[in-house]
C-alpha cells in the first residue's frame, strides 16, 4: 500500500513538474518572441520615413494621370474625397469603386488607369486577372502594430496583409515608422519593395482664420478601448450640457447625449472643412490605435487646414509638429478633469477670440509648411514611373507576378 502511494506521489510530482517546467518554457518563449518585436519595430522605427521617396525623386512625371481609387467607409472615403479633390486641380481624373471591383473589369479597361489604389478592408478575392497588368498601390491607413499585436509580422496568414504582400507594386503607408517591416515582408518573397510614406490629408486651401463660435464633435464616442470608455462618455456629456458645441456623424453615436446636439452626417472632403469652419473650435481626437501605432487622425490636420482653433488630446505627433498653435488636453485624466481643461481653453478662446484666431493661423501655416497633399501625389506618380522603369529593364512580356 505504502509502495503504491509513493510511486502514485511520484508520478504526479514528476507530471507537476514537468507542467510547470512547459508552463515556463513557454513564457521564455512569447519574452523572446515580444523582445524580437520590440526589436523589429525600433529598428525600423530608425529609418526616417521620408528617406524611402529618395530614390524616386528624379523621375519624370506625366501632366496627367488616370486612376482607379478602391475605397471603402468611413475615413478611408473621407480620404479618398480629399484626394480626389487635390488630384483633380493637378489635372488627374479619378474614377471610384466602393468595396469591391467585382464585375467592373470592362468599364475599368475602358478607362485605361494608369494605376489603381485601394484601401485595406475592401473585396480582393474576386480581382479579375484582366486588371492585373495595372499597376496596384495599397493605402495602408492601421499600424501593424495595432492590428497584429504580436504575430509573426514578417509572414502575414489571411486577409488583408497577405494579399498585400502578393499582389500590390507597391504601398502608400501612413506609419512612416513600419516601411522597413513591409520591406521585409516583401523580401521574403524575394519580391522587390516600392513604398513611400503617405497619410490621408485635407488639400491645401489657403483659408483666413475662422471665427471660433462652438466646439464642433464628430463621430464622439468611438467604439475602442480610449473613446469607448466610461470617462470618456462622462466627458462629452459634461461638455455637450454645458457648452456651445454640435455633434456630426452617425446618428447613434450621440443617443445617450444632450437632446439637439446632433446635426446630421456631413458629406466628405470640402464640405467637411466649410463645417469646421462654420463652428470654428475643432474638438481633436485619436482613437488607441493611433497612439499605439504613433500615428495621426485627421482631426488635427483638418483644424490646422480649416484654419480653426483646435482642442487636442495630447498625441505626440500632434504636439511635435503643432506645438503652441494648439491648446492641448489629458486624455488620460477623469472624464470630469478633460472635461474642465476643454472648459479652460473654452473660456480662453472665448475672452481672447483674436490671439485664438492667430494661434489657428500659425498652425494653418505648419499644415501648409508640412503637410502637402498635392505633392504626396507627386511623390506618388514618381513612384509610379520608377517601376515601370525598373520593370521595363527585365524585358517582361507580362506583368510580374510575386504571389
């Protein structure tokens, strides 16, 4: 009886301790792993983002352009009217599809594009192979980071990443930081990487200084871990009760806030910019995923190109290349302490309504200085032209294939 209990003991001691010796080696195991990320992003993170446009910098581009823009909701569309606007006044013509480019092969070979861009979350399983002699340029608009969070990010399974790597000539990247990481991805296919940094932009208007009326809200709450939470809720419904301030966007998103602060979706692209200004005080918000990826709404960029003043959260990019022509608030801080910040710049705004109007100016002039949307598109079509060049030096009789 002894005999059988201790080797019964042993046998669970040993099955003890082999479970938590596994348990362990896992751990080292997704340390390792996390530490390997880490290191990935930093290192990318090193390569200014502007550098990658280097090498296409000298090529010569057409006076015209024809492109098909792939586009789904929401923001991406926001930018696509924006880009539309600002290639049309550069002579291009643009030709839109929402979701999908199921069945419009024909009326795309019709038009003849020079190239096609599309947006992450719209239909690539049904691409028709009559559209793949066009060149492709993905717009990616997430961070891999906040997208991944911690897979293998060099060898991407299932939609959209992977159809990235294997049918796009190239990628227009919002998180200038990560190209180095798509490079990699594009050399383990032993495919050659063509990107430069590019973010959704309002085009540039050189607009006079708004009069600041009422803090115009857009699409407040959000449905993510930041705007989704409670303290963020108790925030809005401070600043909706007791200050000047309107609500656009959907309509369920200001249900459970004060009675007529909605005011109806504004259509995209300059419409959007006349509301703005219309309310002069731009509420400025970042979703996580911004700050986890390190890079920018448009909030910001759309009060610096309205010529508005602007209450932003505290996102770094925001402060680094806005500095003092913005008024800032925590969000990291109670929803009853953003909620008298905002209350503060409000009345200051309020009180000081001239100096308010020269702080928008000065970072309307930043927006000017910085951020060019035409000259991205011209960043773009010298892009463009680079890999045709390079393509033309293989003497191809077809298209490249990578996938």
């Amino acid at each position: 009886m002894f005999r059988k209990l201790f080797f019964k003991s042993k046998w669970l001691l040993l099955i003890v301790i082999v479970t938590i010796s596994l348990l362990g080696i896992n751990k080292l195991k997704q340390q390792y792993k996390q530490q390997e990320v880490k290191k990935l992003f930093e290192s990318a993170a090193k390569i200014p983002a502007e550098s990658w446009a280097e090498k296409y910098k000298d090529m010569p581009v057409k006076d015209k352009y024809k492109v098909v823009y792939l586009t789904s909701g929401a923001g991406e569309y926001s930018a696509f009217k924006y880009f539309q606007y600002a290639a049309e006044k550069l002579g291009w013509e643009v030709k839109m599809y929402f979701a999908t480019l199921d069945g419009k092969a024909d009326e795309i070979i019709s038009f003849n594009p020079d190239f096609i861009i599309s947006t992450l979350y719209v239909r690539h399983e049904c691409f028709d192979d009559r559209l793949l002699p066009y060149k492709k340029y993905y717009w990616i608009s997430i961070p891999l980071h906040a997208v991944f969070k911690g897979k293998d990010y060099l060898n991407p399974k299932g939609p959209p990443y992977e159809q990235i790597r294997n049918y796009a000539q190239g990628i227009l990247c919002c998180s200038g930081h990560e190209m180095d990481i798509y490079r990699q991805m594009w050399n383990k296919k032993k495919k050659p990487f063509y990107g430069i940094h590019m973010c959704p932009l309002p085009p540039s208007i050189d607009y006079e200084p708004a009069e600041p009326k009422s803090i115009m809200l857009c699409n407040i709450p959000g449905a993510d871990t930041l705007k989704g939470s409670d303290r963020y809720k108790k925030f809005i419904t401070l600043l909706t009760q007791n200050l000047p301030s309107k609500g656009y966007g959907p309509y369920n998103t200001y249900v459970d806030f004060k009675p007529g602060i909605y005011k109806g979706d504004i259509p995209r692209g300059i419409d959007n910019l006349e509301a703005i200004r219309k309310n002069g005080i731009y509420l400025s918000t970042h979703g996580a995923f911004h700050f986890e990826g390190n890079m920018l709404s448009m909030r910001p960029l759309e009060a610096a190109a309205a010529n508005v003043i602007a209450i932003s959260d505290k996102h770094p990019l925001v402060m680094k290349h806005f500095g003092d022509s913005m008024l800032y608030f925590d969000q990291n801080a109670s929803g009853e302490e953003i909620y008298r910040q905002v209350k503060e710049h409000f009345d200051w705004i309020m009180a000081n309504p001239e100096k308010a109007k020269e702080m928008a100016n000065r970072a309307h002039k930043i927006f000017l200085e910085k951020f060019n949307l035409e000259k991205d598109l011209i960043r773009l079509a010298k892009m463009h032209e680079y890999i045709l060049q390079e393509e033309k030096k293989l003497n191809l009789e077809y298209s490249p294939a990578y996938y």
